[in-house]
C-alpha cells in the first residue's frame, strides 16, 4: 500500500487538503473530519483513474515534520513588540513597488 503526505490547511470557514505527489488532487470541506474524508476519497480516485489510463502511479516521496507550537509557547517565544505590529507583506509591498517603479523608468541600453 503506498503512502502519500496530505496537507490539510485551514482555509476561512472551511478546511482545503492537497497531495504534493499527486497533482491536481485536492479536496475541501466544512470541517477537518469532512476535509479528511474528501482527500482520502480523492486520493483513492486519482490513482484509479492514473492506472486506468496506463500512467505510471507516482510514489510518496514528501515528507513533512510538524512544527506548530501551542498558542500560548508561541507568545512566549515570540513576545509581541508593538500594539501595531505590521504583516511582512505590508512591509514589503510599499518598497518592491517602489523599486519597480524605478526598474520601469531606468533608461534603457542603447542600440548600437
């Protein structure tokens, strides 16, 4: 039996869940139980359908470790500096397009 990494994410109001060795399968669901169930279902479709079709059926090769921490160690570790802490991507966003800006109005090589 082949054993294939599931990634299972809260997505908003639901759960999504993919399969790194199987593109394409993904499933969703309302709850992490029902995520779970529609992946496995996925899982069990996508391979039929690959042998189905002659291809070749790809091996598990993903491997993850699990790296969450509990809330309340993740505070600890990680105090909070500012009462208005800024995302990394509001951070960036200003100075990337700052400096495309000035790629874009850089003059060009000349011809010659």
């Amino acid at each position: 039996m082949r054993r294939y990494l599931v990634v299972l994410e809260p997505a908003g109001q639901n759960y999504s869940a993919y399969v790194p060795d199987l593109p394409g399968c993904i499933a969703t669901g309302d709850t992490r139980e029902e995520a779970e169930a529609n992946i496995r279902e996925a899982v069990k479709l996508h391979l039929q359908g690959t042998e189905r079709d002659g291809d070749p059926v790809p091996e598990g090769r993903s491997s993850a470790a699990y790296v969450a921490r509990r809330a309340r160690e993740q505070s600890r570790r990680f105090p909070r500096t500012s009462p208005r802490r800024r995302s990394c991507r509001r951070i960036a966003e200003p100075r990337l397009a700052s400096r495309l800006r000035s790629l874009q109005s850089a003059p060009t090589g000349s011809a010659g």
